[in-house]
C-alpha cells in the first residue's frame, strides 16, 4: 500500500483467477519500482535518480477524476538523505505540474512536526487524530478525549503560518534544522508554495517532509500530488535506504486542463509526372528532414490520381513536373485555400515549417 495509505486496501481489485489465487491488480507503483532496486540495482551509485509512468487500479465509485483504472506518473530518489534532497524532489514536481499548464497549489510540511506532539498516544488513538486532522474536523477532536492543551497545540500547529510560529508550538525538535533548510531550499528555487504542517496521510509511511498539490477546478478529489521522504526499502529485503519522490494522477491532471483542441502535424503529398519522379524523392527527403510528416507515390500512379489522394491525406501538395525538376523548383499548394506558388525546395519546406501543426 505504501505511499497511498491504508484507506487503499479497502480499495484493492482483488479476486480469484481460475485456478483458486487471490489476485490484486496493483494500486500503485512505488512498490514495484522500490522492488526493482532491491533486486536489481543496490549496487548502483547513489543518489538513484528514477522514474516511471503506468496504470494502476482501484476498486471504487467511479467519480470525476476518480476511476477504477487511472495512469500515474512519478520520481523516485534513492538514497539521498538531506534537506537538499527533499527540495529537489519538490522542485521537480513543481516543475512538471507548472509545464502541464495546470492550476495548482502546493502544500509543503514535515511529519516530524505533528509526530512530536502525538507520540505519547496510543496507536489507535493516534491514527483516529490523524483521520481528523487530515479532513480538518477539528469538532471531532473532542469526542476523543484528549487534553485540551494537546488540541491547542495540534490545532494551532495546523493554522501556523510561519516556522517560527510552528516551532513556538512543538518546542526545539532534532528534526528543527532540516526543516528549516528545506523551506530555506524552496525559497532559493523561487517555488510558491503554501506551509501546512496538517497533512496526516502516510503518517506510518513518510518519515520526515510531506507535499501535496491540489487541482484549482476538481473540487473534492481535487490532490493531484502526493509525496515525501521515506525509508522502505528494508520491507523488500533491502537495507534501511532513505529516498523520498512523489506520484503524479495523471488523469487527474488531464480533466484538471480540460478539453482542448488537439492539434496534428502538418502532411504534405510529394506529387511527381514521370519526368519529376527522380526529383520528388530529393523533395520528399528535405521536407522529412526537417519534421515533415511527407508522403509520395510508390506506385506509378497518374497525375490526377496522386492529387485525388493527396486531397484526402495531405495539408499542403509539392508538385514536381518536367518544367519544376528542370529549375529545381516545386509548385507549393495549400490544400486548404487553394493557393499556390513555384518556389525552391528551400522555401518550400520552410514556409510549411512555419506553420507548424493545425487543428
């Protein structure tokens, strides 16, 4: 379950294949990736700097920007343990959500923070202030019995809004130091992130900063994000090896952009007479050369009959007749408007270039 949390195993496609097994299909991928290094790749020299893309699956109500199968996308960075590691895996996934030109926010904090103040609870309680914690269910807290001053302490940790303020809070802990050199390494990368010491989930599974990006327009199942440093390399027979990375939803991110018109390459249909042949497969070759996705006759086909074909696959027509491969010449038409005009192969394939893909 890893970086998920519990609630996942409730969530697992599970069933018996036809000989009896109990089968699961896998509900995430930092499992198999953190397997894969302990089988194959202890030996490699540290840090590991690794990443992966693949679906998983989960059992559940199938919802916007919740399915049954949905693809992840993650990095994971093995055996480097340091503020400077934790900022460059933040940094990065900052980075590749930015690209996607989606809206998010992220939220950065450090578990220590939180496991200083509840670490004298008993698990079942502890896990039952996290869960309240987590959604932000403050009220629920009473019902708990804790003491007052703790529920002062673990509320006024969540609202902080500086370091210093959270530190007044938990007192001087070992963990002070690097906390506070992580969120000085985020300030020198220049990323806009938002403090939050009340992130919960995988409380059991990271061991020191926790990060999460949330999705502008996706209103409940809004996180689109979720990482931090652990060390669990040892449940798969390694040694006790600290990483830290993230997982990205990726079908998360896609509604999060909405619909857009796709666009495709640009084609354009070589056409050739019997005395341009030769020359069109020099034509073709220039205009693949720089991107151009290029079609030509192979089979001897009339002239009528490869303008016919280019009009159905082609945006643009490069004729080459007797008179073209004579001047070295092509006659560039734009299916599209109609419009055409004998210039070189030069201008020919950059002017088709400039225009880049349509819609």
């Amino acid at each position: 379950t890893l970086r998920s949390g519990e609630g996942i195993i409730e969530e697992m496609y599970a069933f018996q294949d036809k000989g009896g097994r109990d089968i699961a299909l896998r509900p995430e991928l930092t499992a198999p990736v953190l397997r894969m290094y302990v089988n194959e790749a202890k030996v490699l020299n540290k840090p590991i700097r690794w990443f992966y893309f693949g679906d998983c699956f989960r059992y559940e109500r199938p919802q916007k920007g919740r399915y049954r199968q949905f693809w992840q996308f993650g990095i994971e960075l093995i055996g480097a343990d340091s503020a400077y590691a934790d900022a460059e895996v933040i940094a990065v996934g900052h980075d590749l959500l930015t690209s996607s030109g989606v809206s998010f926010e992220l939220h950065v904090g450090d578990l220590a923070m939180m496991k200083s103040l509840i670490s004298d609870l008993p698990i079942d309680l502890s896990k039952q202030v996290r869960g309240c914690l987590d959604k932000r269910d403050y009220g629920s807290l009473d019902d708990l019995f804790l003491d007052p001053d703790l529920v002062q302490s673990l509320t006024g940790l969540i609202e902080s809004k500086t370091l210093d303020d959270a530190f007044a809070i938990t007192g001087s802990i070992p963990e002070e130091e690097r906390i506070r050199e992580m969120f000085a390494l985020l300030d020198t990368h220049g990323i806009p992130y938002v403090q939050n010491f009340g992130i919960a989930r995988g409380l059991d599974y990271y061991t020191g900063c926790v990060f999460e990006a949330y999705a502008e327009n996706l209103g409940a199942e809004n996180q689109i994000m979720g990482g931090g440093a652990f060390r669990l390399a040892h449940l798969f027979g390694g040694d006790d090896t600290p990483s830290s990375g993230f997982a990205i939803g990726f079908d998360r991110v896609m509604v999060a952009r909405g619909e857009e018109v796709v666009k495709r390459p640009v084609t354009v249909a070589v056409v050739a007479t019997p005395e341009g042949r030769i020359s069109g497969i020099s034509v073709a070759a220039a205009f693949r050369k720089a991107g151009i996705r290029t079609i030509s006759d192979l089979m001897g086909k009339s002239l009528s009959s490869q303008l016919s074909q280019a009009a159905k696959q082609a945006d643009y027509v490069a004729v080459i007749g007797g008179r073209e491969a004579e001047a070295g010449m092509v006659t560039l038409r734009d299916l599209s408007s109609g419009d055409q005009q004998m210039v070189t192969i030069e201008e020919a394939v950059a002017g088709v270039v400039g225009v880049g893909a349509r819609s």
